[in-house]
C-alpha cells in the first residue's frame, strides 16, 4: 500500500535520514564526496529542515507500506510552486512514485492558484529525462554559485494548464 502522509516537524530526522540514504547513490557521479556532505550537512540539517516546515515549504513524504521510500518539498516561489526537493531511494525508482509525487504537488499548485509548477535539476542528473517525461521543459540553464561549490542546473517549468 502507499500512502504519502504531510510531514510534521517530528519527521524531519526522517527526511534527513532519506536524504543521507539518497543523495549518495544519486550524486556520487555527479559531484565530489565534499559536495554531497557539504550540502547534506547545510540543506538537511534538522535544524533546517525545521525552520523550511516552518516557513513556507510543505513536505510530504512517501510510505511503501510502512517503511519511508522518498519525499517532496514544495512551496510559492512568485508566481510559481517551486518543487525545491524530490528523492526517492534507487530501489524504489521506476514503480511511479515520483510521477505520484509530483502529481500531489500540481494539485496543492493548482489549489493555490498557480499555473505552474518549476523545479532545479542538476544538468547531469538522470533525472532530467525523467522530468520531461513529466511534461517539465528547460527554461533556463543555470550556474548557482553554492558557497564554494556551483550548482550546474537547469530550471524546468511544467505548465498545469490544460
């Protein structure tokens, strides 16, 4: 059974622990060992985690019957819903889960009364593909300087207008 269940400040060591679970498997041909435990550390620290619920990102998380698999954070960004985190574990990938994911956050957009959704991917993340699979299309292409790191990115924009 899945179920996907809004995040309480209780679940941010969970979050964190998937995101430790996922960022290495997924980044690890990406970006240096540094890069990932730096960002990890700055991104998903629980003390961060706590104060994105309790600013304007909204996390949701994804069980696969009771064992978490993945999570989504989004929030208003403009004049759009910015998706600012979606992972799954490598094992979980494939069974549509992530089109789930994003499926909730284009319905709480809409909800809200944004026409789009957007979101960052790193240029060489495998995930790309899997975006525009989603109806996401590149907007711009990116370099976010990222203390002393750059994040290659594309920004991608789905419209939810039919």
């Amino acid at each position: 059974m899945i179920q996907i269940i809004k995040a309480k400040i209780e679940d941010t060591k969970l979050i964190q622990q998937l995101a430790h679970a996922i960022w290495y498997p997924t980044y690890t041909e990406i970006l240096s060992k540094e890069q990932i435990d730096f960002m990890l550390e700055h991104l998903y620290s629980i003390e961060t985690l706590q104060s994105s619920i309790l600013g304007n990102t909204t996390f949701y998380i994804l069980y696969e019957g009771n064992v978490a698999v993945g999570f989504i954070g989004f929030g208003p960004k403009g004049d759009v819903l910015k998706i600012d985190k979606i992972y799954l574990l490598p094992s979980t990938q494939g069974k549509g889960f992530g089109k789930m994911l994003i499926n909730l956050a284009a319905e709480e957009a809409k909800n809200l009364g944004f026409k789009e959704l957007e979101l960052n991917v790193n240029r060489y993340n495998k995930a790309y593909n899997f975006y525009l699979k989603q109806g996401f299309k590149v907007v711009e292409e990116v370099d976010i300087p990222y203390y002393e790191f750059f994040l290659n990115d594309y920004v991608m924009r789905k419209s939810l207008i039919s």
